[in-house]
C-alpha cells in the first residue's frame, strides 16, 4: 500500500479517530469497558499506517538523493567535457569546483599556486 505524500496528515487523523470512536463504542459481554479486540486492531491499523507513511517518506528521500547525485554529476559532466574552457589545460579539481581556487585563497598562497600553473603549463 503507497500512500501519497499530501494525502498522509487525513489518513492518519481519519484512522486515529475511527479507532478511539470503535473502542469507546464498542464493549464487550463480560467487560464493560473497552474491547480489547477493537483497540489491538486499531492500533495494528494505526501502526501499519505510519509505517507505511515512514515507508513513503524514506522513498521520497532516496528519489531526491538521486535526482542531487544525478544533478551533481551532469554539471560535472558538463564542466570537463562540453564547457567552452574545457580545451584550457589545469588541474582536475578547478576545472570540477571552486573549491581548488578557495582552498588556496585560505591559505593565503593563491599567487603562489598561479605562478607555479602558469611555469607547469605555459600560459
């Protein structure tokens, strides 16, 4: 059983409350309070419902795990082989990221690191 996203609050709400209205209407002979029978198939009820709104939940998450990882990779993708500068010699990671240029910029060397680019592939 799926149940969608935008659906769960009023499943979950509807079967709460069909469950507390069975078992304070619902009594049996030698008890005179609650049924015990009414309130374990309730809650197995209510419980398999959150279970299977935990089971949505966890399936949304891992398609939008999927759609960020394939993100990630097509801008990869397209930024070492299909970018106007991607003929332009360098190192992989600054061809990928900023992340290259912000380490060196910490550092405070990034002078350094141009001077020894332009010595290793003659710019």
């Amino acid at each position: 059983m799926v149940v969608e996203a935008h659906c769960i609050p009023e499943k979950v709400c509807a079967r709460f409350f069909r469950a507390a209205i069975n078992t304070t209407t619902t009594r049996s002979q030698d008890n005179p309070g609650l049924c015990p029978k009414s309130l374990v198939r309730e809650s197995l009820g209510l419980f398999l419902t959150l279970v299977t709104t935990m089971y949505s939940t966890s399936q949304s998450l891992s398609y939008a795990l999927t759609f960020v990882a394939v993100l990630i990779c097509s801008i990869y993708i397209r930024r070492i082989y299909f970018h106007s500068f991607s003929h332009v010699p360098g190192p992989f990671l600054a061809k990928i990221t900023n992340a290259y240029s912000a380490y060196h910029a910490a550092k405070r060397n990034t002078h350094v690191v141009i001077q020894r680019l332009h010595e290793k592939y003659g710019m």
